[in-house]
C-alpha cells in the first residue's frame, strides 16, 4: 500500500481501545500491515492459510478481516473507495445500474440474503 492509500484508508479504521483508555492489549500487528496482507490474499486468489511467510499469521489476519466485516469497515472502504473512482470520473457517486454475469449467477447458491441484488428478467 502506498503512503498516499494509507493516508486515505487510516482514518476509515477502528482506533483500538487500548489506545482511548478503554483497556485492553496492545494490538500486536499494526493495521497497514493487515490491510496489505488482505489486498494480497484477494489480489493474488490465495487461501488464507496459504498467506506468505512475510505476512503477519493467516489467523491474525483472518480474525482483523472477520472483525472489520461484522462491524461493516469492508463494506464502508468499499463504497467509500468506488465513490472516490466514479467521482475521478465525472460520474456520480452511486451507480445507477448493475452488470450480472453468469459467475454472478452462479454463486447465488453461496452469497447471502443481505448482499445479493434484484434481477429484472
């Protein structure tokens, strides 16, 4: 990650509770290094467990991602992301239509309720 998408990703996090005075550890792996081995795993198409060496631990990683999905970070980085590339654009920040390919189609079966969209036939 780029000191330039850090800027931008750092503020979006979570700032541990340790750090507000709400108790707790001290986090042992800095977020950066989370977020770089996440955008690894998802831009190369490894298993977790299958997370290089240079990476901190598949589970560490793992239980970060699980924790940042339940408390909608993924989803808010995402949009936040997708508004700021069709704003560069000229386009407006929500798209107004939606293309569904036949792999889309496919994983119906595996993607939940919540997340899937309508289909006009």
């Amino acid at each position: 990650m780029t000191h330039a998408e850090w800027v931008q990703v750092r503020l979006a996090l979570p700032t541990p509770g340790w750090l507000e005075g709400r108790g707790g550890q001290p986090e042992a792996y800095c977020h950066r290094a989370m977020l770089d081995a996440i955008r690894y795993l998802v831009d190369n198409g490894i298993k977790w467990r299958a997370m290089p060496a240079d990476f901190p631990p598949w589970d560490r990683v793992y239980a970060f991602f699980r924790r940042w999905r339940d408390q909608g970070l993924v989803k808010e980085l995402h949009d936040r992301l997708r508004g700021r590339v069709r704003i560069q654009a000229g386009r407006d920040a929500e798209p107004s239509a939606g293309v569904i390919d036949s792999q889309s189609v496919k994983a119906d079966a595996v993607v939940g309720a919540d997340s899937r969209g309508s289909c006009r036939r």
